[in-house]
C-alpha cells in the first residue's frame, strides 16, 4: 500500500477551499443586489487601482485574461452605467475606461460585500490563526525564497 503525497492532499484543500471562497463571495455579491458578476466586480477593483484611466489592453494585461473578455465586462458594466470608455487626450485612436460616480458607489458596496464574505470564511479561527493564515498567504503569493521544482516534482 502506497503512502498518500502530502501534496496531493494540500492541492484538494486548495482547491475545494477556493471553490467554497468563490461561492460564498458569490452568495454575498448576489445578496447586495447590484447585479455585478464577480468577474465584472474583479475589473471595476482592479480598474480602481489605476493611477489613471487605463486602456483595454492594460486592464487585460493586470487581469491576465484576454482582451476580449476585458470588453466583455467592460460592456455589461458600462450599460449598467458603472463604467464609461473616453477617448485618451493624447491619442483620439485610444479609449480609457474611466468609472463612474455609480460605479463608485457599487464598489464601496462591493467592498462590504467581499468583507462579509471573509467575516464567513474566517468565522472559525481564532485572532491568532487569522494571523498566521495571513502570514502563510503572504509567504505562498510571494513565491517566498524557494528554488524552481526540480523535473521529479513538476507535474501537469
């Protein structure tokens, strides 16, 4: 008998955790009442952080999605009124994506949203495993100081 990989293990936590993550935020996305998929509230985040009003193309490039998807979203946001596209003051061929007064409003709704969803998620640890969930997280974003997989550990 074979001796379960430790790894694998963590992989289907990871995995069935991420999955019970997005539904929940889903749940609670849904529950606000404003309509936004969490695709489209994921684009009007990240377009928030623009010093600027971007351009398609960067927000594609900060989403790593495709561009077409970016105009996708940006379409449904833009009927609902959250988003709008203007033409860049240097370059009339470019288009800015700019949000809204209402698309504002949504975000800071989104924000409670997304906090009450992590309130859910987080409900059974204590202060201290909160911490240290957050250091891991760092840890595991930065890639910390781990050297490449050897070929024996890459698997598809």
């Amino acid at each position: 008998m074979s001796t379960p990989d430790p790894d694998d293990l963590l992989a289907e936590q990871l995995l069935r955790f991420t999955r019970r993550g997005h539904r929940i935020q889903k749940r609670h996305l849904e529950q606000c009442g404003l309509g936004i998929t969490p695709a489209q509230s994921r684009l009007l985040r990240t377009l928030a952080h623009f010093g600027s009003p971007p351009r398609m193309a960067d927000l594609a490039e900060r989403l790593e999605v495709v561009p077409r998807a970016v105009t996708t979203l940006v379409d449904g946001l833009e009927a609902s009124g959250r988003v709008r596209r203007a033409p860049d003051p240097n370059n009339r061929r470019v288009i800015r994506i700019e949000i809204t007064d209402e698309g504002h409003t949504a975000l800071r709704e989104l924000h409670g949203a997304r906090r009450a969803a992590a309130r859910e998620i987080l409900a059974p640890l204590t202060d201290g495993q909160r911490e240290m969930l957050g250091t891991l997280l760092d840890t595991l974003m930065d890639g910390g100081d781990t050297p490449a997989m050897s070929g024996r550990n890459r698997r598809c």
